[in-house]
C-alpha cells in the first residue's frame, strides 16, 4: 500500500492500461513527484509502447496486460485509462489473474457503464476496485499529448461503492493528490447526472455545432473569420471521436434527459428571439450571465457556495495609526436585502443605486433569479429589477442557497410561506447554527406549515398552497428579521396582520413598503397592513450603512489625530443607537448636510478623535445599536472607566456568540472584559494606554474581525485576526478601505 517514503507517497508499480493522454499523464505526473517505484505500460500498439517508452512517460511497456499480472504485488496499482466501452474488456483479463492486494481504478467518464461491466466480469463489483474520473484533458490526445501537470489544482471524482476496500481506496486518493489533483466522492448515479449535463452534454452541442457548420456550403467562411469565442467553445470538438462515441453510448440515459432539457429550453428562447419578447430574452441571458460569473467563482474560491470550502482570510493589523480623509463605505445591507425581495415582488421595472454588491445580498439577489425574477447588473451598485408581482414567483430549481445570511433566511421564510411552490432554505456553516423557530412558530399560527432541522435551526421548508390569515403578533424579542417576516407573510394573508414590538427596531421593511405604494399603518410600536395589495416599482437610493460606517466612527474616535467624513450615510432613528452611545461616551460626532432619500434620512458624519469616558449603555439604546456592538466594544476598551451593557442576549445569536467572542478576543489583548449572560463588563484603559497584541480569532463573523482590526490602532504591538473570509459578506472592500484610511492592514 500507499507509504510515505522520504515524505512522498510511495506506490510500488503503476501500470497504466491505455498510454494516451489520461494514463500517460498521470504516469508522467507520479514519476516526476517520484510516486511510484515503475511504470509499466500496455497499449495494442507496438509503436505506443515504443514512443511512451522513448519519451520518459513509461519504464517499459507491453502489447498484453497478462503477461505483467504476474509480476505485481500488494501496494501495486492498475490504472486503466482506456475507452468507456472497453472497460469490460480489461476486466476480464483481470479476472482470475490479478494478484491479491493490487488495487485496480480507472479513468471512464460514465461510472455506471464500469459498475455494470464489473457485475457482469466478476458477478459483483470487487472490493478492490475504486472507480474513478479525472477531471481533466485537452484537445489534443494520444501518447505525445501526455504532460505531467495535466491534474494539478485539477479534480478526481471517485466513486466508491459500499463494500469497497478502504485501504484501495486511500491508497487510490493519495495516488490522485501526488499529482497534485483534489480528490472528491460522489455516488455512481449522480456522478453520471452530473456529468451528462455539465460534461456531455457541451460536446454533443460543440460536436453537433460544427458538423453542421461544416456541412454549410453558403457559410464556407465561418471557420476562417471565427472569432475567440466560437475557437473557445468549439475546442471540445476536437477530443478523440471513439471515446465520445462510447460516452454517448455508456451514459445514453442521462445524456438524453440533458438533451430534451436543453431542446425545450432552446426551443423557448427560440419563440422569444421569433416574437420578440425581450423580457424573456433579458431573463434568460441575465440568469446565464450570473450562474457563469458564480461559476467561475466557485472554480477560484472567491466566494461563497455550499459545495465549496470557504478560501481562508488573515488579517495582519499592526500597532498605531490614525484615520483620516473623506471615506464612502458601502450600501446598507439591510436595504440591499429588502430593496431585491420587495422590488422583485413589485409591479413593473424598479431602479435601484447604491446596491451592496456583497455576498450576503448578492445570495438574495441570485435567489430571485432562481424564481423566475429577471434582475440586471449589479453594475456599480445599479440594480434594475423586473418585476413579477406578489404572485409572479416560480419554484426554483432546487433549494435556495442563502449563504451566510440571517435576515435573508428569516425575511425569505415570510414572503415565501404565502406562495403555491415548496421551497427549501439553506446557508453555511454558520448560518445552520442560528435559530430559526422564532420566525417559523409565528408563521406557522398564521398558517404556514414550516419544517426546520434539529433544535429549530435550519434547512427550512417551507410548503407551498397554504392559506395564510393575519395575526396580531407580539414579539418575545425585539427582532427586525422577526417583525418584517411576519409582514411579509402578512401581505399574502387573509385580513389584517399586526406586530407589537417591545423595543423599536429598524423599519426599513415599513419604509420601503410605503415607498412602492403599499399601506402600512403604523402606531407607536404595532405596524399593520392587510393582505391582498399590490406594490408598484419605483426608484430606491440605497444610502451608505451605519453598521459599515461605524468602523470607521470608531477608529476615528479611539485614533490621536484622526479626523474623517463618512459620506452619505443612513441614520435612520430605528439605527442610530451606534451615534447616540458614542456621543454618550463622549466621542466627538458631526451630522452635516441632513437629508432625505426616498423616505431613509441620510447625512454626512464627521468624527474627530476625542477622550472617551465609560458609560452604562442604556438598554432602549440597544436594539437600535445590535449590530454595532463589537465596534463599540473597543470603543470601550479604549474609554476611561467602566462600560456596562446589559439586555444584549440577542448578540449570542448572531453569526457567532457575540458577547464571548469578543470577550476572549479582548482578553487576548490584555483588556478586564467579564461577559454576562445578557451583556458584558469592560474596564476600559483611558487615553494614551495602548491594548498588547495577540492572535485573535474571528470565528467566521464579519464583525468581529474588523472590530479587532480596528483595535490595532491602539496596540502596541501585531494583531492577528483568525477566519476574515466573511467580511466579504457585508464589507467586501473593508481592507482597501481601511488601508487608505490610515490602519496598517495587510491581508494573507
């Protein structure tokens, strides 16, 4: 088997059945990262076996794979690389002469066709062989196509089956990682659905494509003046015709449902081209363009998606510095979220600028999209949104992906418990821990039927066809998320729908309801409106977001010498808490140029550096500030005396646990922080006295790594902020930003 030899993974002999472009790369490529101890090779052809031999890719090569059967021992591996159809063929050499503790894997690209190969050669599929796919290949094939980096950053699908061996198995994924390639599993019928449509499926369109084009006498000129693209697209054609040929007949069954998908979908466009219907046409290119362009950042692991490990981010903040300039930060993302779900619901074409281009809004955005909604750009934060009214909505084609969200998720489940379609909400990692039954029980009074996973956390479904009726809903919690889901559900209800909250909480949802012409009535603490309205598009102008803003109102604060203008920015009442604290602990903040847009007030903010004092933070002032908190923690940590925070349980519950995290991070520091269940205690150092260094880790939580970013300004020395990779989610160009603001920032 498999053993690291001089710290490489060590193979005895690797014999390659078929020495073209797949087998003869990856002898090449385990012979150059020194993987195995010899190749041998076997191809029909004598002049093969000479010219794998003359280039280095094989040791020795042979005309019959049973004449070396004999010659193999346990930790030896058969490598069969041969034409799909032909598999069947080998494994019947293999038969009765395969030496115990050989491992056998191929390179086939339909695994069912190998699965029932191996039933019908062996009776059952034996445990020692791994079925397997590269992932990779090039136009040109054969011997002399060989290359020893074919697999690097490259992937191999593997296929195991339940009675495989799981020491062949290892022993097949280190031989696959030696070359440099990613390994990954996935059961034979999906491998093959997959495949059909992703792999298959483009070479009968290139293949069709250009034999029809050949056959074109009037067109003689096509393949002279064809530009990059077509070349590009096309450039599958040139694979070898009988392992094609093979393909379409080994996986002929999933290849023809991707086939019939694609004619009817071909067929529609073409009755859009044909009457003119460019709604249609713009929905279909726009969904084309934003699927390709999430592609290919799933392929550089620049962004989130389920399949995908997030790509790790360090922040590197070293000690001192001060703020300065005139700075924009990015649209509110609470606005972003409602401005994509209310206009998507709305009544014609509705504009929107300033849109927040980060991941979180942007899974919103793509949901839409996946419900029939046809959304153009973002392009500089320029949203246009065609809308299809409050029942326009299709059922997506699988489950909606929010990412990292919570207000996505809580705010999706309300506006989509009154719709005729199923629909099944899912996120990350960190938002599978956030509790969702506090949106789901009062849903499910008005009559939704709503299924969460365990612990009231999600995936959420959500059933389809239900009747909804309004409720006057008090809320146990003063929760936005919660309050405007309810609403939500509320236009689709019979009646009137109420909420009752015990603390104000942003009102963007009322606001923005408002401004696309739809009643809500509101008194005091309880909002209302009735089901069975319509919305009407409109224009909205995304201001700049206070929670982003207060970054840099902190640094400003904190920072000697720091004197900054933060453009634009929203402050709405139900947000503005951030504002009114710090002035309570004395920071010196300047609203200019006080304003309205589309019904949010905007102004600018200028913050210049001043002595703060620690206060205790006065529990109305809470829910206006809920997502400020770890900012205004190193506030205090920087203030003279003692700051108090109590009613704060909702911070437990945010991407991370807010109150400990911050707590431990500050304590790492060098800062008296004690968390309490409901809030937390910070001795602060006062003025002049600098926090110590230290590795601090973010947990995954966006605000918490550009908190203690923050934090470096007063530091004597490196902070190291563990797990950044989700500032992209409100933030995405934070450390630009900050940079050119004054903090020493560097990102690894």
């Amino acid at each position: 088997m498999l053993e690291a030899a001089g710290g490489r993974p060590q193979i005895g002999r690797l014999v390659v059945v078929g020495i073209g472009l797949i087998g003869g790369s990856l002898a090449l490529a385990l012979k150059a990262a020194g993987a195995c101890r010899e190749v041998i090779g076997v191809a029909r052809r004598q002049r093969t076996c000479e010219q794998a031999v003359g280039l280095g890719i094989v040791d020795r090569a042979v005309t019959g794979l049973r004449e070396v059967l004999p010659q193999l021992e346990p930790g030896d591996v058969v490598f069969i690389a041969v034409p799909t159809l032909a598999v069947e063929q080998v494994f019947a050499e293999l038969r009765d002469k395969l030496p115990a503790g050989v491992t056998v894997t191929d390179g086939a690209s339909v695994k069912g066709s190998v699965i029932a190969a191996a039933e019908k050669i062996w009776g059952q599929v034996p445990d020692f062989l791994v079925p397997g796919h590269p992932i990779a290949g090039s136009e040109k094939s054969g011997v002399t196509a060989a290359r020893d980096d074919l697999y690097i950053a490259h992937r191999i699908i593997l296929t195991p089956l339940a009675n495989t061996d799981p020491d062949h198995l290892r022993q097949t994924v280190l031989m696959w990682q030696a070359t440099g390639a990613e390994v990954l599993n996935m059961p034979v019928e999906e491998h093959d659905e997959v495949l059909a449509a992703t792999s298959h499926l483009p070479h009968v369109i290139a293949f069709g494509l250009v034999d029809t084009l050949a056959h074109d006498a009037e067109n003689e000129n096509i393949f002279r003046y064809a530009a990059g693209g077509f070349r590009d697209f096309t450039r599958i054609a040139s694979s070898d015709p009988v392992m094609w040929r093979d393909i379409m007949l080994a996986n002929r069954d999933a290849i023809l449902k991707a086939i019939d998908l694609y004619s009817a979908n071909l067929a529609s466009l073409r009755s859009a081209i044909a009457v003119g219907d460019s709604d249609q046409l713009m929905g279909v290119f726009t969904r084309a363009k934003a699927a390709r362009d999430h592609f290919t950042k799933m392929l550089t692991k620049k962004a989130y998606t389920e399949p995908m490990q997030a790509q790790e981010v360090t922040f590197i903040a070293q000690p001192g510095g001060a703020v300065s300039g005139r700075l924009r930060v990015p649209g509110d993302k609470s606005m972003s979220h409602r401005s994509i779900m209310l206009g998507s619901l709305a009544e014609g074409v509705t504009e929107v600028e300033g849109f927040l281009e980060g991941e979180d809004a942007l899974a919103t955005l793509q949901a839409f999209r996946d419900m029939g909604v046809v959304i153009e750009g973002p392009v500089d934060g320029r949203v246009v949104i065609h809308g299809v009214g409050l029942h326009g909505l299709q059922a997506p084609p699988g489950p909606l992906y929010l990412g990292n969200s919570g207000t996505a998720m809580r705010l999706f489940a309300g506006l989509l418990a009154g719709q005729a379609f199923d629909v099944t909400l899912t996120g990350d990692d960190s938002l599978s821990k956030r509790p969702m039954n506090r949106v789901a029980d009062p849903l499910r009074e008005m009559g939704a039927e709503i299924e969460t996973g365990p612990e009231g956390r999600p995936p959420l479904l959500i059933r389809g066809g239900r009747k909804l009726r309004g409720i006057d809903y008090r809320l146990p919690m003063a929760s936005a998320q919660v309050k405007s889901c309810v609403l939500l559900a509320g236009l689709y209800a019979d009646g009137e729908t109420s909420t009752t909250e015990p603390a104000p909480t942003r009102d963007h949802t009322e606001r923005m309801l408002q401004g696309f012409g739809y009643e809500v009535r509101r008194d005091g603490a309880c909002a209302t409106l009735r089901g069975g309205g319509k919305m009407s598009a409109g224009k909205i102008d995304v201001p700049a977001d206070i929670s982003s803003a207060t970054f840099f109102m902190v640094a400003a604060a904190i920072a000697p010498g720091s004197d900054v203008l933060l453009e634009h920015v929203g402050i709405n009442p139900t947000r503005d808490g951030v504002i009114n604290i710090l002035r309570l602990m004395g920071a010196d903040i300047e609203l200019q140029n006080r304003r309205s847009v589309g019904g949010e007030p905007v102004a600018d903010i200028r913050v210049r550096q001043a002595p703060l004092r620690g206060v205790r933070i006065p529990e109305d002032q809470v829910p206006l500030a809920i997502d400020e908190f770890p900012a205004l923690f190193v506030a205090a940590a920087c203030a003279d005396g003692e700051t108090v925070l109590t009613g704060a349980e909702e911070l437990r519950v945010k991407e991370s646990d807010r109150i400990q995290a911050m707590a431990d991070g500050l304590r790492i520091l060098g800062v008296d922080a004690e968390p309490t269940q409901d809030g937390i205690v910070i001795q602060g150092a006062g003025e002049g006295v600098a926090f110590g260094g230290g590795t601090v880790d973010s947990l995954g939580d966006h605000r918490i790594a550009m908190a203690f970013a923050v934090a470096s300004l007063r530091a004597r020395d490196t902070i190291r902020i563990q797990h950044c990779a989700n500032v992209a989610t409100s933030f995405p160009n934070f450390a630009e930003l900050a940079t050119r603001a004054g903090l020493k920032l560097q990102v690894a």
